[in-house]
C-alpha cells in the first residue's frame, strides 16, 4: 500500500511541477506568488517520494544496473 501511495505521489507531482513553472514563469511579476510556494511544496513531495521509490526498490535497480 506505502508503494501504490508513493507512485501515485511521484506521478502527480511529476505532472503538477512543470505546470506550475510554467505558470510562474509566465506571470512572474509578483516574487510572492502563492503560486511559488506551492511548487516548492511539490517539489519537496516529488524529492521524498522519488527518494523513497528508489530505496522501496533498490534491488531491481541494483539488478537492472548490474544486468544480473
């Protein structure tokens, strides 16, 4: 259940953090913009989770990198 939670975080931020960069950047003539605190907010979500993806599946990446 803590992987399907993790990848379904690390999806939806992976999806919800370019967006939000592109609507920064596009109206960035206020540097307090909600906006801007909010992709930083994903941005931490997608880390952890990414970081957590990684170590919930270090053996098929350690098999996958070694070909074994």
């Amino acid at each position: 259940m803590k992987r399907r939670i993790v990848s379904i975080l690390l999806l939806i931020s992976l999806i919800l953090l370019p967006v939000s960069g592109v609507y920064i950047h596009l109206t960035h003539d206020n540097p307090t913009h909600p906006w801007l605190h909010i992709h930083v907010f994903i941005g931490v979500i997608f880390t952890v989770c990414g970081v957590l993806h990684i170590i919930w599946n270090w053996k098929v990446f350690k098999r996958y990198f070694t070909g074994k």
